[in-house]
C-alpha cells in the first residue's frame, strides 16, 4: 500500500488507519520513530527489561545475580570446557571428592 501527499509543514502527518491495520499496529500500541537518510521509519517500540519487572521483582533478581557473581568470584564454578570429555571428567572428580557411591540396580 502506498500514500502519496504533499508536505506544507503546517499539518501534521497523519498515518491514516487503514496504513496502521496493514503495518499491523494495534490501538494503543507504543511506536518507536527514527528519520535517518531523508525516510521515517516507524516500528513498535521493544519492551525494555526494566518495563517487565515491578520494582519487587528486580530487587530479586539483582540479588541472585549479586549472589551469582560472588560465587563466581570465591572460584565455586566449574569450566568453562573445551570438550565434552573435560566435563565428564570435572564431574567424575566432583563425584569422588564428594565421597558419592553409585547405587545398585534393582532388578
């Protein structure tokens, strides 16, 4: 679909609705704007992560990513592994240090 008009910068552009239905905007909708190169482009605006929490909850989750980042400080991670192998292998030495036995089977 294309609009053709006639700029006097004395009327605002308006986008008329059936233009909005086709770009598939909905009512309400947040809509970002950017002019760059002599076009406008306008797409829906992104969500922002801080939109999508309430305060409570980023409170939350800056705490376990706090907590996160102090165990990786004291060293209490493991890797990274540049082969499946070394994973096997760090995990069969965390099996040992721990002092864990394999379980019989039931048959």
């Amino acid at each position: 679909m294309t609009v053709a008009l006639k700029n006097d910068n004395k009327t605002p552009l308006v986008i008329s609705p059936a233009m909005r239905r086709k770009a598939g905007f909905r009512t309400g909708q947040e809509l970002e704007i950017k002019a760059s190169g002599g076009a406008i482009t306008i797409l829906p605006k992104v969500p922002n992560a801080n939109d999508e929490y309430t305060p409570a909850q980023r409170r939350k989750i800056d705490a376990e990513l706090r907590k996160s980042a102090d165990e990786v400080r004291r060293g209490l991670v493991s890797g990274p592994f540049d082969t499946a192998d070394e994973m096997i292998a760090a995990l069969k030495r965390e099996i040992r240090k721990r002092g864990t036995k394999k379980k019989p089977r039931s048959r």
